[in-house]
C-alpha cells in the first residue's frame, strides 16, 4: 500500500435492502447531517479515508451531487485523500441485485460518473466486502435478494467482481492512474472435536 495511505480509516457507509426498505447507516448514525465529523476525523491525524459516494444515494434523474460535493471537498481541503466507495454492502438501486447482470454495467455508469464529477479522486472501492455482501444477501438470506442458495452465492459474488473490473475501467478512462483499494472481511473458522467437519466446510468455502 502507498505510504500515503499509512493511517486511513473508513466511515461506516451501508445502504443495505431488506425486502422493499433501504437502511442508510450513514442517515440513522447522524453522519450525514454532521458536517464538522470530517474536521474531527482530520483531527486524528488520519491521511486516507473511505468515504462514501454511493450509487443507491446517486441514481436519481437529474443526479444530486451537493451532499457528496460537500463532503468529498471538504476531505480534500483537510489534507485528507478520500477512498470512494460506490457500493457499500448493498445491492445497488431498486431496478437492480446482486443476482442480476445489470448491477455490472450500472455500477461501471455510476463510477464514471464519479470519476468525472471528481477527477482527482486517486483511490476507489468499488464494492466493499465482496464476499460478505454475497453470504448475507445469497446464502443467509437476511439481505436482498433474501437468497439461501449456494449457487446464487457464487453467482453474485461473481457479478460483484465483473463490477469491481467495470468500474475500475471506467473510472481508469478519466484518470489512467487510479487505484483500487479492495477491502475483505476474511476469517478463519475453529470449533470443538464433534464440530470439525462444518469447520472444514465453512474454511474451504
């Protein structure tokens, strides 16, 4: 990693579908109405930081930028180097899923757009946890598309990372000098003597 990026943080930024309902974390946390939170995390001495410029937050027609406007500058002129995250946890807007080819190209839109309206942005996450955003939506089920299946699993987390590709190609058209910053939550799984065998599974999984 960039020695630019030595202490980087990130700002909890899930808009998760349960059913028909979106859930802003960054709304129901009071982030999005606290404006002097970004002089407070410069305070800290924190160099990079993940911040948020969501696809479900920018799919409207005529897009609305001032929020996201605000706030990224604002990063910028604290002498922080913001991480833009395009989908955090989430499945895109209502017209798409994880399961559907359309998130792929909607997303590539989406991170042009941003890579445009901010074209000194040096480092993207496109889709953050990838692997975590598939099991809670594909196979536990508690996210949309409310999936428990396997192979719809592996199906999303394949079309997660054709849109991780996409939109790094994307954002690359407007600035050839653009970094991915991918993030994982990655675990290993341990259990008792009688447990072994779910472990192994849940490892080789």
């Amino acid at each position: 990693m960039s020695p630019t990026l030595e202490l980087w943080g990130g700002i909890e930024a899930t808009v998760n579908r349960v059913a028909e309902e979106f859930y802003d974390q960054v709304t129901i946390s009071g982030h999005h109405a606290r404006f002097d939170d970004i002089e407070r995390i410069a305070a800290t001495g924190i160099k990079a930081l993940r911040y948020p410029a969501l696809w479900e937050k920018h799919a409207t027609e005529p897009i609305d930028w001032q929020w996201t406007d605000e706030r990224l500058n604002a990063t910028r002129s604290f002498g922080i180097k913001p991480i833009a995250g395009l989908c955090h946890h989430g499945s895109g807007p209502k017209h798409t899923s994880l399961v559907d080819q359309s998130f792929v190209s909607g997303l590539a839109m989406h991170a042009r757009n941003v890579a445009e309206r901010f074209p000194w942005i040096e480092y993207y996450t496109p889709v953050n946890e990838p692997l975590t955003t598939a099991r809670f939506s594909c196979l536990y089920g508690h996210w949309y598309p409310h999936a428990k299946d396997p192979l719809q699993f592996f199906r999303a987390l394949f079309i997660e990372i054709a849109a991780t590709r996409e939109a790094m190609r994307e954002i690359r058209k407007i600035n050839p000098e653009a970094k991915l910053v991918q993030t994982e939550d990655m675990g290993k799984v341990y259990s008792t003597r009688s447990l072994a065998y779910q472990a192994e599974f849940e490892n080789e999984r």
